[in-house]
C-alpha cells in the first residue's frame, strides 16, 4: 500500500464502517430486478446498462432484454439488430454491441459460464475496471473494487480525499482505498452498499447527512466540506454540430432510412438522409447532399421542428425538414420504407422523435 492510502486511512475505523454500511444496505436496499439473483450475467447486463444512465430508465428496459435474452446463450446467438432494437432509445449503442461479442466470447471460450478470474474478465471487450469488479464482488463474492464516479464522490467525503477525481490517475488511489476497506466477508453487499449510499443518500447536491448511516465515519460531515467535496474538474462542453435531416417521402409513401456505418458513432443504426452543416443555406445544403448520395432532386415542403440533441462530447443541432421526390433511386446502403414499419428499424434517440414527428404528421 502507498504512503498516501496509509496517510489517508489512519484513525480509519475500517471494521465498523463496514458492519454500518453493510447493516444498513441490507435493510434498505430498494428491490431492483438486477438484485432477484446473483446470477454473473444478468448482474453484467445490468451494470452495462446502467454506465451513464439512471435506475428509472433502466428498469423497463432491463426487464425486456431479460425476457428476449435470459441467458448467455440467447444473447450470444441472437441477431445483432434485435440486440440493437431492444436497446433503441437507452443510448451509448457500442455498449450493447461490445455486450454482445463479450457474451460470445465466453459461449465459445468458457462454456457460457462468465469467468471469475480478474484477469479473463477483464479481457472481455467492453468490461472495464468497474464492471469487472461489480460482477465479481457481486456475483462471485470476491473482494474486488467496483469504483465508479458514484463511489469516487462518497469515499472522496467519508476519507476526506482532496484529489481531482476527474483525472485518470485518481482512480487508482480510490481503488486501492477500497481494496483496504472492503469486507473479506461480504464484499457483494459491501460495493452494492457503497453504490446505494452514492444514489440515494451521498447524493451529488445536498446530500443527506442526517439520515446517513456512516455519518460518523465521515471526515467531510465532520469538517463541514460535503458540498465542497469531491473535486472535480470541468469537462469540455460538448461541441456543436449543426444538422440538417430529412424525412423524404416517395410518390407511393414510403420514406428513405439508410443505415450508419459498422464503426464510430451510433454504428449500425438506422437514419434518416441528413448532412452535417456549413455555412450557407440549409435547405441548399441538405439538397445537394442527397443528390450526391442518391442522384435524386429533393422538393423540400416545410421545417417540422428544430432541437438538440446532446451526447457526451458533441452537441448535435438538428433542423428537421418534410421533403419529396419523383423518380428511380440509386443503389446504396438504405431502405425504403413504409410509414407503419419505420418502428421496426432501430433508431438513435433523434431519428425515433423525428420518426414520431413523421407519423403524427400524418395522422
Ligand atoms: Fe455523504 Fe454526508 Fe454521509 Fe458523509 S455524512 S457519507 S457526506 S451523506
């Protein structure tokens, strides 16, 4: 252990700050599907599913990819695009994709059973630090960390840590922390406890100190320095892309989706025609656009609506537009479809609102 772990731990009571977090995470914890078993694979689903988006709107679509896809093996020989349909809407898609090549990987590699080792697990593509210490903390009861930003903001309080936890390297005084504190006896019910706390009481703003049951552990609530606590600095806000998309119609009424490509951004997923803006005018733009792609001249009718859509690093400004066309179409990567079967196509969560502009438009 380092000087710095040993400096920060001393006068740490580690045994009774154990025996409160864990006494109070049994008795309190809020029923969650992903808690009904310690099954490996629906704990890893549900951690995937909840890196960057919250409890509420993960519960309904965790019990839905639980019902299409309840084993390792129903995920692993399922068809990419209905993974990709049942997690349309929940965002961050290479999550799901990475998910789905991991859970084959053990299939073929590990008779389907998910691995207990740090160092295999880890090497499944899309298991992270975290994640890997979330599966087996939680489902293998072994004393690994599970460190997220959640844990990093309560431990940064509880141990009075003023370290900068949005650089790479804080992470690694955090889980060494952890490796010290966690209990040898139950260290499921101990990184679940650490990830209550952070959600429902050592929340972001205002935490909740008088309700908390490791109040007198806490160096933070003892100083006063819970709201100042922990650091972090500033993100990039995200970059503005301006985007102008078209829902084009064809003379029998149906509309051109076309698919993304198999890597970057949203890969795989389905679109409607859309080009990213320049100076100059939009409709001008967005003309040109689909005559270079599709050899068609498009009849724009009207704006349907402007919005934003935001991700981590860019900022997608989208100005929606209805739009026609007369005549052949040339081959390429897209779809014609019918207005009733464009719900069959996974979406990003931009193009599913601009679908749903399409068809209340046409109500
Ligand atoms: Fe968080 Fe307050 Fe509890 Fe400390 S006492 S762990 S700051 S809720």
């Amino acid at each position: 252990m380092t000087k710095k772990v040993t400096d920060l731990l001393h006068l740490f009571d580690e045994q009774k700050f154990q025996q409160d977090l864990i006494t109070w995470f049994k008795k309190e914890q809020r029923t969650l599907p992903w808690r009904e078993s310690k099954d490996p694979y629906r704990v890893w689903v549900s951690e995937i599913m909840l890196q960057q988006t919250r409890v509420d709107t993960v519960i309904p679509y965790y019990e839905r990819f639980m019902s299409l896809f309840p084993t390792v093996y129903a995920l692993a020989e399922a068809e990419e695009a209905d993974v990709l349909k049942a997690w349309e809407g929940l965002g961050y898609y290479s999550r799901a994709r990475n998910l789905q090549s991991a859970v084959r990987e053990v299939a073929e590699s590990y008779n389907g059973i998910v691995p207990n080792e740090p160092k295999e697990i880890s090497e499944l593509k899309g298991v992270g630090p975290y994640t890997a210490g979330a599966i087996l903390s939680i489902a293998y009861d072994i004393p690994e960390p599970a460190v997220d930003g959640n844990v990093m903001r309560v431990l940064s309080r509880i141990i009075g840590i003023w370290e900068d936890i949005a650089k790479p390297s804080a992470r690694k005084t955090f889980e060494e922390i952890t490796r010290r504190i966690i209990s040898n006896e139950d260290p499921s019910s101990f990184n679940q406890g650490m990830m209550e706390l952070g959600a429902i009481v050592c929340t972001p703003r205002s935490p909740s100190c008088l309700l908390c049951p490791v109040q007198e552990h806490c160096r933070a609530f003892a100083e006063g320095s819970q709201e100042e606590l922990p650091i972090k600095s500033k993100k990039k806000a995200p970059r503005p892309v301006p985007i102008a998309v078209v829902a084009l119609e064809d003379n029998s009424g149906k509309f051109l989706v076309r698919q993304r490509p198999e890597t970057g951004l949203l890969a795989s997923l389905w679109e409607f025609p859309n080009v990213e803006l320049s100076e100059g005018s939009k409709e001008d733009q967005l003309k040109n656009h689909i005559w270079e792609e599709y050899q068609i001249d498009v009849e724009i009718e009207k704006e349907l609506a402007t919005f934003n859509h935001i991700f981590s690093h860019l900022k997608w400004q989208l100005t929606v537009y209805k739009g026609t066309y007369d005549g052949e179409i040339s081959p390429k990567n897209f779809k014609m479809v019918e207005k009733k079967n464009l719900r069959n196509f996974a979406f990003p969560v931009a193009h599913q609102k601009i679908t749903q502009m399409v068809l209340e438009g046409e109500e």
